[in-house]
C-alpha cells in the first residue's frame, strides 16, 4: 500500500504535509532513540492526519514508559487501547518503515510539520478574529488584544499545557534547584544590587507584579531608575515605559545615577572637567546597556501589552518598569469608574507579567491621607484609587524619607515626582546621603519588612547602608 495515495480533506495542502508525517514516522520506527529530540520540536497535535495523531501518540507514550519503539510493540499497544483499527491496521503499521531507508532526516520532517501545524492555527486564529469582527459588542480593542495574545502564543511555538501533573512540576523543581546550587549568585531572581533588600525577596523574580509607592519628592523614580539599571547592567534587557518625564529628563538620571554627577548639572549643561572625564568613561557601558525607553506621554494597556509581547518575542525584554500606574490611558470606549479603570489596568499588568513570564514593576501614587497622620509612613490602606492594586501586587513597597518632612512644610498640593526632584534634591546640603526606608508592606512569597537605604539626592543614587559607592552588580 502506497500510503500518500490516501486523500485526506479538509484544508489546502499547503497547510500540511502527509509525506513529511510519514516521513517522520518511519524515521523513528527505523532509529527509536530520536524520539527526545523529536518531542523538543513536535507533539501529537501537530500532525494533520487523525490517524497520524493517533499512531505518533501511542509512540510517544511507549517513550516515556521506556518502552522501545518498534512495530510489533506499537502494534500491541494500539490493540491494547482498541485503536488498531483507527490506524489502518497492522499492515499501515509495517508500511511506515519502507517509507524512508534513513532517519537522517528527522529533525527535518519534524520542523515541516511544525510549521504547517503554525500555518493551520494562524489560519483558524485569522477565522476566529473574522467573527470577532462580525460582532458589533467587541470593541476593535479586545478584538486586537485578544488576535495578539493567540499569535503570541502560537510563535512561542509550544503548547501551552492549562492542566499539568505534579509530577512534572516536580521534576522542573529538582532541575531548578539543581541549576541553584550550581549557581554562583545566591539568588534565585535576578540580583537587584541591594544586599538587604535581595536576602529578603531573593532578587526579582518571572511573572511578579511590584508595586512601589510613594508621596511626591520621596525618590520612586530615582529607586526605579536605579533598579533598572542596574538588571541592564546584567545583560537583562529593560523596557522603562516613562509617562512623565521625557526621554531628554530619563537620560539625564541614568547619566547622573551612573557616572555620579550632579542632576543640576546635567541638567544646566554646566560640567567641570573631572564631570566630563567621569561621563566619558560610562559613555559606553552606557551605550551597550540593553536598556529602551517609551516616553510617550499616553498609553494605554493594549498598546504597552503590544509593544511587551513584540519586544519578548524578539528576546527583547526581562523587566518592564512603568512609571507610573495612574497615567496609564483607559482602553478607548472603556466608560467605567476611574477606580474600575485602575483596577482593570492592575489586573492586565498581573495578568501581562505572568503570561511573558517577566518582574514588572509600576509605580503609584498615595493618596493625601498620609500626610494628615503624624506617622507619615505609608501603609497598604494608603494606595490610591483601588484596593485592587494591593490584591493583584505580589510585591508592594513604598519609600519613607524622615528628613523630607523634617525640613520641609509639606505643602498638601499635588506635584509631580520630577519637579519636586528638581527642587529639592540638587542642593549641596544633598551631596552626603539621607537615610531612607523602603518599606515592603506586601510579600506574596516572602516576609514583610523594612529595609534602610542611603539616598544621594544630588545623584539621584540609592545605596546600600554602611557603603561608600553604589552597588548594582558589577559584571
């Protein structure tokens, strides 16, 4: 029997190939221990073919048993289960090994066969937004966000398991600690530099959503900044969404941050000559750090979702920071309350970092009540607009700087992070560091506490306490 003579219907045959799924059949039956690495590239559900399926399916099972894969036991198998029949039968079986004298070409039938699996979901993805589209309920928002959610998903080109055994969560645990204590960092996140706050959290960790909080002039975008440079200094590649400040403002703090000059001075364009030697030598790590910034003035959850999925699609993206949550632009046609708004934002962010499987962390403000309290330190009660944002956060922090109130007759009226920076933070008086709190009030995976910072204000620098130079991780 000529197995290719068999007429399959359904789709156009260039979305798929029978001869490459038979192809690889008989190249397993003729070398069985390919098997492993024909499981990295294809599963059942690639082939076209039901039979196929079936066949390719009960080979698999005879694999993880420990089986070996040859005809007589695959043939036992399918009996056993009653899907002999399904397949052709015995015959069909010994068919497949004269299909190809080698197993030479496996990997390459099996990548065949992987695409033509891509090119059919693309197709019945591209139906599916066809009747999204017909539907005059789906705002063109949703139906955009939900078209590139599923391309995400099909070009991570894996299947997505929804329901796993524990066994294999087992199994990734052994080899994820395994890696650890091979690992020479202690850390089971990515090291953010600051010693404290790392032995408490274990660095910054995939699919986490931080919440960092403060009143204005408290230095979140200082702190923020600092952390992001100091993952980008790691070869992580950072996205800073700033919907405040410019990308002119940002570039100025990660020049000051990084070769330790004074803010006002970059600002002024005013350097002396050590200034300028200093910047000259940071220019390039600068330059080769994978770290991007949006400073687009409104955004809104589908188009940052769409810009996080390209950039980590491309392997572009290991930590996304926002700065900050309340700016973030409602979705087009969205006409609910704004604490249903933020709400909703939380809950993508949550739902964003867990699918990319990367830390975000977003800053937010306080409310004013704060400051009616004679213990201005911040507290979860304090975030503002929604409890949402408490419940959808597995970190929340907020920044506590004594000596701001000490000198300052705190003025109840809104200012931005960025002009208070500008005021108050470049004063000689700021040139030794000021002792700051940063607060962890929420810990989904760990314990609460605070951890105790210096923070230089004239080079917008947060460093370890008992330290006299600023510590990201150093490569």
């Amino acid at each position: 029997m000529n197995l290719t003579d068999e007429k399959v219907n359904g789709l156009p045959e260039k979305t798929y190939s029978i001869k490459a799924e038979e192809g690889l059949i008989g190249s397993i039956f003729l070398k069985p221990k390919i098997m492993s690495e024909i499981l990295e590239i294809v599963n059942e559900e690639d082939f076209y073919k039901g039979s196929h399926k079936i066949l390719f399916n009960e080979m698999k099972k005879a694999h993880e048993s420990g089986k070996i894969i040859e005809v007589l036991v695959i043939i036992e198998l399918l009996k056993k289960n009653n899907l002999l029949e399904e397949v052709g039968g015995e015959d069909t079986i010994y068919d497949f090994t004269e299909v190809v004298s080698t197993a030479a070409n496996a990997t390459t039938y099996a990548r065949i066969i992987k695409e033509k699996s891509i090119q059919r979901q693309l197709i019945d993805v591209g139906e599916e937004i066809i009747k999204l589209s017909q539907n005059s309920y789906n705002s063109i928002e949703k139906i955009i966000d939900d078209a590139e959610k599923k391309i995400f998903e099909i070009s991570k080109k894996k299947q997505h398991q929804e329901i796993i055994k524990v066994g294999e969560l087992a199994d990734k645990k052994l080899k994820l600690l395994d890696e650890y204590q091979n690992s020479t960092s202690e850390l089971s996140g990515i090291p953010t530099g600051y010693s404290a706050f790392d032995q408490m959290t274990g660095g910054l960790h995939g699919s986490d959503l931080m919440i960092l909080a403060a009143r204005p002039a408290m230095g979140k975008t200082a702190f923020a900044l600092n952390l992001a440079i100091s993952v980008a200094k790691q070869n992580k590649h950072v996205l800073v969404y700033s919907l405040e400040m410019g990308n002119e403002q940002l570039f100025d703090r990660i020049l000051s941050i990084t070769a330790g000059i004074r803010l006002k001075s970059l600002k002024d364009n005013m350097l002396k000559s050590e200034e300028m030697y200093r910047m000259g030598e940071v220019f390039g790590e600068i330059t080769e750090m994978p770290f991007y910034i949006s400073d687009s003035a409104s955004v809104n959850m589908m188009e940052l979702k769409s810009t996080a999925r390209r950039l980590k699609s491309e392997g572009k993206l290991d930590f996304l920071l926002i700065d900050y949550l309340q700016l973030i632009s409602p979705q087009e046609g969205y006409r609910k309350s704004r604490e249903q708004e933020i709400s909703e934002i939380s809950r993508s962010l949550k739902l964003l970092a867990k699918e990319l499987n990367i830390p975000i962390l977003t800053l937010s403000q306080l409310s004013r009540g704060v400051e009616q309290r004679n213990d201005k330190r911040p507290m979860l009660s304090d975030l503002r607009e929604s409890g949402a944002i408490e419940q959808d956060a597995d970190m929340v922090m907020f920044l506590y700087r004594d000596s701001y109130y000490k000198k300052n007759n705190f003025d109840d009226e809104e200012e931005s992070e960025s002009s208070n920076s500008d005021n108050n933070n470049n004063s000689e008086e700021n040139e030794k560091g000021e002792e700051v709190e940063l607060i962890i009030g929420k810990h989904r995976s760990g314990p609460i506490g605070t951890v105790k910072l210096s923070f230089e204000a004239s080079y917008q620098r947060f460093l370890n306490i008992k330290s006299d130079k600023y510590l990201p991780p150093s490569e």
